[in-house]
C-alpha cells in the first residue's frame, strides 16, 4: 500500500486496483487459515476406529481472489467390502465443489466470460474484475473440457433414445419446435475443400409464448452432427423433459432442408418458415412490384395462383443473353416453393384441430428460429471474425444452447470432478509411514469416541470471516461435519 502513495501521477483507479489486489491477498490468507482450522476440528472430532490419519496433501484452489494453497489431512478407510481408500473428510464437509483445481465460483465465472467473450478477451477481462489471473489457455482449457462433457453426455443421450429408454414427465398438448443452420467458419484441416465454412444445426423446441412475449418450456439443441443423428439429438432432448405421447400436436417450422423435414415424429406437422420464403422472394426477384404481388399471393394461401404467376413472369423475362440471370433465379424460387408446396400454408390454415393452450401461454404462428440463432448462438460465434475447429465450435454451440436452456450452471456442478490442466506447481503428498502414523492424535477422548475439542481460533483476534467460521461451527456435532 505505501509503493502507491508514493507514485507520481495517483489516480483513483491506482488506489482502487491498490486496495481491491490488498484484500484479495487478505482473503487468501483468511482461507488458508479457514481451512486449516476446519481440518484441524474434524481431525480432532473424526471416529478414529474410521479414519486413520495418513499423512498432508499440498493443493491449491483457484478461487476468484486468488490461488489459494493449502495442505489438508489424508485419511486412510474401508469400505464395506474391506478394500483400503483414502478420503478427504475437509472436502465432504465442505462439499468442495471443484473442477479440477477450481472452485466453482472460479469456474462459473471463465464460463460466463467465455460465452461472451474471446479466448484471450476473457482472460484480459477476468484479470480486470477477479483475481484469478487466468491465461487465455487456461480459458480455452476449461470450455473445451466442460464442452467434451456436454458431447459425451447428448451422445449418450441418443443411444439411449435408440433403445426407447428415455420418459420425460412433463405433459403438454401442443409443441412447437424449430429447426435452421447457421454458416460458422472454420479453421485448418477443418475447412471443407473450396469453402470457408460449414453449417452448425440449431433446433428450438417451445410450449408457446408467455404474457410478456417470451418463449415457454424453451429446449434448445446445436450440433456439427450430421442430418440423422442431429434429430435423434432433438428428439432425445426433448423427451428428456416432455413426455411426447401426451402431446396431441408437434409443429415444426423450418427453411425446407432435408434435414430439417426429416424429423423423428412422423406425425409432426411441418410448415416452411415465412422469414425463409420472404428472403428467397428478395433474392430471386429483382421487381419491387412483383417482390409485392408475390409475396401477397404466399400471405393469401392463394398457393396454385403464386406458383403459377411465377412460372408467367419467369417467361416474360426470358432472354438469350447469357449475362441475364433473371429468368434463372425466378425458375430457382418456382422450384423451391414447388418442392414445398405442401407445406407453404401455415398449420392454422390447414384444419387442423388446435388444442386449447394451458392458462398464461398463447399460441402464434411461427417464425422465432431467426431471433433465437442471433441472440444465443451467432453472436459469439459468427461475428467478430471468429473461426472454429469443429470440435471447438460443436464444444461452444452445446454450452451457448444450456445457456439458451437455464440449465447451465446445474450442468457445471454435474461435471465438477472434470479434470482441468493447470500450469500450478504440482502437488506434494507428506505421507506418514506407519510407524509415524498415530493411533491417536489431536485432542479429545483417545479410547476413539467422538469428543467435543477446542475450536480453532476460539480467543483469537476476531475478522468478519473469522465470525462467520464460528458462527458455522458452533454447536455443531462431529457427525453433522462430516456426514452432512
């Protein structure tokens, strides 16, 4: 603190940085001696016939003020069988949810950041407002692990669906679902030969929509997989949460891919998506006026008249000149929309029995997929000039889409025992022969049966932290410590 009252030019960001890095280095320190003082308590109450003390493990947590090193006390057990394992009674105590050497404070935060940011802007931006002091690497490191744990778990997810073994509970009478690919580029030998890129699936499943116009029940997929497997993955995700023979009508809208028709229900009612439609009019359609009366035409469901009033136009403008391409991209529209003619009324004008919807939802026609790509997807992963591996980019769409899903941070704690790779110093293991292993140690009742010890730091110098240790673990059973 005194370096920075001596600095010629002092700003109050200087004083701020100043005092926010002194009390980062304090919480450390508090942690450590936390976290000694509860191990020392749970060595001192532990049931020795059970735990027989083995020894110290150096480690260290990477918490969002810091690295915070420490040793913890190594037990050795059996379990019912009579096989020899070594706990950790400091860790089931305080349920020290870690991925890797992290905590989950420490790993939440890189994710966030990494949804949003770049690599190396995360570990700028994470270095401004934590203390971890992360390397780009290390961000990647994280997302690419928590990544592989989402692709491994859908992948089972679909061999599961192969054997019928998934009942989700939830009872709906209509479901909505949407489906469209976004153009992501790609890097190295992951590069198709002569493109730049390819396209990663998206599919949205929702209930409806709520008073406030936002989707209800929203269970979204994204993959590089191809056409089939990616809608057994939709499937399988939605009877994860739905119970599919409840519900009386499955709409699916979409740009008229193949893979997008070629859904799993046979019963599902498919209609093309107007936003699709609309851009293939602008495209193919260089006359404003007939841009409108075709467009009228689609709004109309006047569908025989439309087809019919493009093939005319695309006569009239036919040419011999080789450079005119106007008769060729109004063939290209006739052919999509022939090729989707059953589908170019939307399911509310096809007779088909709508179900009531359940109170607060509303049903509307179609048309979100756009919407959902831009704001949980193509935002991070299309602009700012970002390229992907295909893993890379397969392990941020499955993480973006349990974002999309509020199922995030439930899917972090799942994976917390993932392995993370840390540039840290490695760990030491004191261990104790047992010659120098005692029978008893600490303080207490030596026959072995739980005794009430002295609290660690009981007449010590009181900090706020300090208090809340004391607070935890006053009046407090030994069984409660290290069973809870």
């Amino acid at each position: 603190m005194e370096t920075i009252l001596i600095k010629d030019e002092l700003t109050f960001k200087d004083i701020e940085e100043a005092i926010y890095r002194y009390h980062c280095k304090l919480a450390v320190k508090e942690t450590q001696e936390i976290l000694k003082a509860i191990d020392d308590l749970l060595m001192a109450r532990r049931d020795r016939t059970v735990y027989r003390h083995k020894g110290l493990k150096e480690d260290h947590i990477t918490c969002i003020y810091g690295d915070v090193p420490y040793k913890r006390v190594v037990y050795e057990t059996k379990d019912e069988e009579g096989h020899k394992h070594y706990v950790y009674l400091l860790n089931e105590a305080l349920k020290m949810d870690m991925i890797g050497s992290m905590s989950m404070s420490a790993v939440e935060a890189i994710v966030d950041a990494t949804t949003k940011l770049s690599f190396r802007n995360t570990a700028k931006e994470l270095d401004k407002t934590t203390n971890l002091g992360i390397s780009h690497q290390t961000a990647w490191n994280v997302t690419q692990k928590f990544g592989e744990k989402l692709e491994a778990e859908e992948a089972a997810l679909v061999r599961e669906y192969d054997k019928d073994a998934i009942e989700g509970k939830k009872e709906v009478p209509v479901l909505f679902e949407e489906a469209d690919g976004i153009y992501i580029h790609l890097q190295g030998k992951d590069r198709p030969k002569g493109k730049k890129g390819r396209e990663i699936k998206v599919s949205t499943a929702y209930e409806g929509w709520d008073e406030n116009g936002a989707l209800v029940g929203k269970v979204m997929s994204v993959g590089f997989e191809d056409g089939k497997t990616f809608q057994k993955l939709r499937e399988a995700m939605i009877k994860k949460v739905y119970d599919t023979d409840a519900i009386k009508l499955r709409v699916l809208n979409g740009d008229g891919a193949e893979w997008v028709k070629n859904c799993e229900d046979p019963g599902t009612e498919f209609q093309l998506d107007r936003f699709h439609v609309y851009k293939k009019i602008t495209e193919t359609i260089k006359d404003k006026k007939m841009q409108s009366q075709i467009r009228e035409l689609y709004d109309e469901c006047k569908i025989e008249e439309l087809l019919e009033t493009i093939q005319v136009y695309a006569d009239s403008i036919a040419t011999d000149d080789p450079k005119d391409k106007g008769e060729k991209k109004a063939l290209e529209l006739l052919k999509y929309l022939s090729d989707n003619k059953e589908w170019l009324r939307p399911y509310k004008e096809r007779g088909i029995k709508v179900p009531d919807s359940p109170k607060g939802i509303t049903y509307k026609n179609l048309g979100t997929q756009e919407n959902q790509n831009c704001s949980n997807i193509t935002l991070r992963m299309k602009h700012r000039k970002c390229s992907w591996s295909i893993s890379g980019g397969n392990h941020m769409g499955k993480i973006l889409a349990r974002i999309a899903n509020r199922t995030i941070w439930e899917d972090i704690k799942h994976y917390r025992d993932a392995i993370v790779e840390s540039d840290k110093a490695p760990v030491v293991w004191e261990i104790l022969s047992a010659a120098q292993a005692p029978t008893y140690d600490g303080v207490g009742n030596k026959t072995g049966n739980i005794a009430e010890g002295h609290i660690v730091l009981k007449g010590s110098g009181m900090t706020a932290s300090r208090r809340a240790f004391l607070k935890i673990f006053d009046n407090r059973t030994a069984s409660e410590l290290i069973y809870r």
